[in-house]
C-alpha cells in the first residue's frame, strides 16, 4: 500500500507538472497596458498554482527606490533601485535570480527556516523593478550621474499593477481567500495597491500585511519636526507622478470613497483601507530599531543626518524621526477594530529591517506571550481572536539573544551594503 501511494503521489505531481501545478508560469504584461520596468523592459508577474484550494496570496518584491540617474541605476546598495535592467523571464527558476526570490516564506513551498498556511495556496510573485515602490506614472530623464549618456526611467509601478490586477482577475479563480503582502518597498506598495489587486479580484475573505513598508503621518509641506516623513512625501509626488490625471493617488481616492482618504496625507491610508473594507483584516509589522527604511526615509532630507559626525550619532537622529513618526503611526491604528500592528524591537538580520525575510528568528515580543511574529501572521489570517496590537517595551533580551542567533549572525553580511550618503551608517543598529 505504501508503495502504492507513493507511486500514486510520483504520478500525479507528474500530471500536476504538465498541467502547469507548482512550477512558476511567466506572465508578461502587454505594452499596451502602458507596463513596463525601469528600463523601458516588459515587466512580468510569476504564477505558481497549487492544486485544490482557491485561496491565493500575492506577494509584493521589496527593494530601494529612486529618483536620480545613479540610484535608479542601482547605485547605493540594497538602497538602490532593484531589478535595473528589468525582470527576465526566469527570474524565479534562474540561478542568479532564484534565491532573492524566496527569501520570504511567501513564496516558497517549503521552507526549512519558516512556515506560513499560504504555503499551500496559489502564489503571485510581483517583482519590483521601477523605483517606485510600486505606485508610479511618469516618465523621467535623469542625467545627474551622466550627462552623455542619461538615463531614462519608466516610473511605471502603478501600471504594473493595473496590469496584473486585470489579468488576475480574468485568470485565476474568485478567491476564498486573499491574502496582499510585502516587504520594505513590497509592503509600501501592497498597502498601495492593495484596493486594486483586492477589487479585480473580489476574494470572498480577504487580509493585508505589511511588512517594514509603513505609510507614516505626513500632512503635504508639513512641519518636519513634527511629521519627519512628510519631506519625502512631497518628494515622490512629483518625482513619480503620483498626482498627474491618470496617476496613483487620483485613482485611490476613487477607490477608496467611504474610507476618508486624504490626499493631501498619505499617513491617512491606514484608516481609510480599514475603513473602506470593515469586514477585512488589516496587520503591519516594523521594528524600533530598523536601519534601512529609517535611512531611506529622511537621509536624503537633513542636514543633522548627513553632518553627524559619527555612524552613532548619525543612527541616533534617524532613529529619533523613526520613532516620532512609528509612534504617531501606531496611535493612529489604536482605534480601529480590524488593524493589528506588531512593533517589536530589534533584531541583527539585515540591519533590523523586515520580519518576515529569511526566517523569524528573534521578532518575539515576549512581554506580551508572542514568540515570534508568526503568532501575529496566524492572527490576522485566521480572525479566532481581535487583532493582535503589540509594541515591544522590555528589550532588554533582544540584543542578547540575537548574539546566539545563527541566522541574525549571518544577517550581518549586510552591513558593508549600507554605505549610503554621508558614509552610511556602519555599526549602530544594535541597542
């Protein structure tokens, strides 16, 4: 009998193969939908069906972002613009592309580091390769690294998306189930997207979760002492044409009509998704002490960062912003009845940013009975109890268990990748 059934299982993962079941279907979006990566190349999106179920999880790719000539060349590390030449068509089978696709559990079936339900579901893997996190609709020139030969960008997130919504919603089945998430940029850009990616769609239930990627307070020429994110905010508006006629932001607004959506303060999306869509479930993550969000987020923006002089006290006045802008972040989710948020507070893997790469080791928040951050995971899937709302406040072990950590000690291989701005920050992340 055992055999039997082993032959039956070599047999149907056979069929299931030739059927296009667990191996990963290449989908190039038409020109004509306006889709495109950074360097004017087709862009994909990766499918990886699984047999019996209809509950799908799509997964935004994470990476830097970029509005000058060298950054979205991808210049300035794992800060800089991801996927420059754009995606081949092997992007998650080939060698040297395959590994950064499963660093999140996410996306693959089996993981030896990390679990997740979605393991069994239907998987679409959303590259990012536009600078953008996601969202953009302008074509840009930059020629500040190189005059004779500029560059041009295709700031093309948001038809990205519009094309993959579309052809998501004419190929794979009304889901039972929905879950949108990312990492860094690929959560920014599934909160972003996420009303686009669920409407084409129409899952029966349906879950956001962010992870490392936050929309934080930032009212339009807002004071920067008091909402340090809002410089970048007015940033990216133009730079990515966010508000141009056939842009990002006028199109959410659209989408998003009884949820109280300001256009003018992006922070405002948190609600209004929660607000828009009550009966689904909303759950962010980030750590206190991240490195990398934190850097991207205000170093291009002040001076007090870039004439630091040291790593330290150049870390100190980012982590300062960092938190003014987390806590008014997690203030204004406290409220709301579908929204969970995970803050814990630091771990050595890639300078304490994204909980859910790699793997989960160190991302408990012991004081309050969570061992790591698939407790949280489990949580906003499963719905058997409210949102769980965690903010680490004793972080006193985290440092030294993440010493012992085999997986936060190969972490650190990040840290000579940081170099960004005024030297980068070197060694600082830890408490």
């Amino acid at each position: 009998m055992r055999s039997f059934a082993l032959a039956a299982a070599a047999l149907l993962c056979t069929a299931t193969a030739q059927a296009g079941y667990y191996t990963w279907e290449t989908v190039t979006m038409p020109a004509a939908s306006g889709a495109a990566c950074g360097d004017g190349s087709p862009y994909r999106i990766f499918v990886n069906r699984a047999l019996f179920t209809k509950k799908t999880v799509v997964m935004f790719e994470g990476g830097g972002a970029c509005w000058s000539q060298g950054v979205c060349e991808g210049d300035g590390g794992i800060l800089g613009a991801s996927n420059p030449n754009g995606v081949p068509t092997n992007y998650l089978t080939g060698l040297t592309r395959a590994f950064l696709g499963y660093v999140t559990p996410f996306t693959s079936r089996i993981n030896p580091l990390a679990s997740v339900q979605t393991q069994s579901w239907n998987i679409v893997y959303v590259p990012y390769c536009t600078g953008d996190v996601h969202v953009g609709n302008k074509v840009a020139v930059y020629s500040d690294k190189n005059a004779s030969q500029p560059r041009t960008e295709y700031h093309r997130g948001d038809r990205n998306i519009i094309a993959a919504a579309n052809w998501l919603a004419a190929n794979m089945y009304r889901p039972d189930e929905l879950l949108v998430t990312g990492f860094s940029a690929g959560g920014t850009g599934s909160t972003a997207q996420y009303a686009t990616i669920r409407n084409a769609m129409n899952p029966k239930k349906s879950s956001l979760l962010n992870d490392s990627g936050p929309f934080f307070n930032a009212p339009r020429n807002g004071d920067p002492s008091q909402h340090p994110s809002s410089p970048l905010h007015d940033k990216i508006r133009d730079a990515w044409g966010l508000e141009a006629a056939t842009g990002f932001v006028p199109r959410l607004k659209s989408q998003l009509v009884n949820g109280g959506l300001n256009v003018d303060n992006f922070g405002s999306l948190t609600r209004a998704l929660a607000k828009q869509f009550p009966n689904d479930r909303f759950g962010y993550t980030t750590f206190q002490r991240d490195g990398v969000y934190s850097m991207f987020s205000y170093a291009y923006f002040y001076d007090s960062i870039r004439n630091a002089p040291n790593d330290k006290a150049r870390f100190d006045v980012v982590n300062g912003m960092w938190m003014k802008d987390v806590n008014q972040w997690v203030t204004d989710m406290s409220d709301l009845p579908n929204v969970g948020y995970y803050v814990a507070y630091w771990r050595g893997l890639a300078a304490a940013h994204t909980m859910t790469v790699m793997d989960f080791a160190n991302t408990g928040i012991e004081e309050a009975g969570l061992s790591s951050v698939k407790s949280f995971i489990n949580n906003t899937l499963d719905r058997s109890a409210p949102p769980i709302k965690a903010f680490e406040r004793d972080t006193v072990g985290d440092y030294k268990r993440g010493k012992t950590d085999i997986i936060n000690i190969l972490g650190e291989w990040v840290r000579p990748y940081l170099s960004f701005l005024a030297g980068g920050l070197d060694d600082p992340y830890k408490p």
